[in-house]
C-alpha cells in the first residue's frame, strides 16, 4: 500500500503516489517545511509516463515553519494504473538542506 505520509530531505525529486496506487479522491496534501531556518522552493506536480508534468505548484517558496494546504478543489487526479504519479521536487534557497513533511489526507 502506498505511504500517504512522508519525511523528505534533500534537493530532491521523490515520488509520492507511484502509477497504480489508486489512492483517488484525495481530500488535501499538507507540505510543511521542517527546517530550523530556512526557506524552500517546491513543485508539486503529476505525471504519466510520457514525462509531461502537471504543477499544483511551480517554484512555491515555503518559508520556515509554513504549511501550504492543497486542497480537493485544487487536487484532482486519477492514480489508477495507466494514469498520474504524484510528485515533489525539493530546491534549497540558499546552502541548506530543505526539509519537509507530507500528509496525503483521503
């Protein structure tokens, strides 16, 4: 079964929701930034195998102890065999190491 919470470090691509999860009617997804001090920049987007990208949110700047909120108004995808990966890149703003939390609520 798919991890619907997840502790990512690192200027980084990771996979949320892989290809076939089926996790659908996807209620929100909470970032928050988990760093002592420093802001991040984050995309969060879909994609096919095709490697087209859909952004929920392109070069986003989640400051220090900020939580973006997508919620299902926002976030509308099937993950279902054949259709969308969830996604997230993580870009430092400065030297240091982004950090956040995910919450994949269904």
């Amino acid at each position: 079964m798919a991890s619907l919470v997840h502790n990512i470090s690192g200027a980084l691509t990771k996979e949320l929701l892989a290809v076939g999860d089926n996790i659908n009617n996807i209620q929100s997804i909470l970032i928050s930034n988990t760093h002592a001090s420093s802001p991040s920049f984050l995309d969060v987007f879909i994609k096919k195998k095709c490697n087209t990208k859909y952004y929920f949110c392109k070069g986003y700047l989640l400051q220090k102890g900020e939580t973006l909120v997508l919620d299902h108004k926002h976030v509308s995808f099937s993950n279902s065999i054949g259709e969308f990966g969830l996604y997230i890149k993580l870009t430092a703003s400065a030297s240091e190491t982004p950090a956040v939390d995910v919450l994949i609520k269904k």
